[in-house]
C-alpha cells in the first residue's frame, strides 16, 4: 500500500493541495473549529430573535389594547403592578411549583 501512495506524495501539485488543505482547517484565522462555534453562536442568535419578535408583537398588541380602551388599562396596572385604589387591599397570591 505504501508503494501505491509513494507516487503521489511525491507529486509537488498532491503536496501543495494536501498542505492547503491542512493550513486552511487547522491554522488559518476561519479554522474549521472557528467556522463551527460562530455557525452555534448564529443558530443561538436566531432563536432569541424568534423569542423577542414574539415578545414584541405581544407587547405592540398590549399596547394597542391599552390604547383603546381605558378599563383594560387600570386591569393591566391592577395585575402588572399591583397597583391599587386609595381605599382598597391587594392580596397577592402565589401558586407553589412542586
């Protein structure tokens, strides 16, 4: 088997892609181990940008719902902020997770 390769390492051209080959996965500034963790880094990114454009167009809707109509607003201050009336007790109660 060595004989059969023997010839082709010998081979300035096989030498020379064999060696950029090397130089372009281990050692160049855009390794492969560089191109995998910022492929990750870019996957992550793109589901935070999911989460937040859903949480933006929740909050538009919210908005635009407060806008509109004033009884929904003192109910979103009443639950968001436990905001209350000068004469009024809030209880807050809080489900325990088991």
């Amino acid at each position: 088997m060595l004989k059969k390769t023997l010839p082709y390492l010998k081979n300035k051209y096989t030498l020379t892609i064999l060696a950029f080959m090397v130089w372009v996965s281990f050692f160049d500034k855009n390794d492969l181990l560089s191109q995998m963790s910022l492929r990750k880094e870019v996957k992550k990114l793109e589901t935070e940008k999911k989460y937040f454009v859903t949480e933006i167009s929740k909050n538009k809707n919210d908005l635009k719902e407060l806008m509109t109509n004033p009884k929904n607003l003192e109910k979103f201050a009443r639950e968001k902020y436990l905001m209350k009336k000068d004469n009024e007790d809030v209880f807050v109660l809080v489900e325990e997770k088991r």
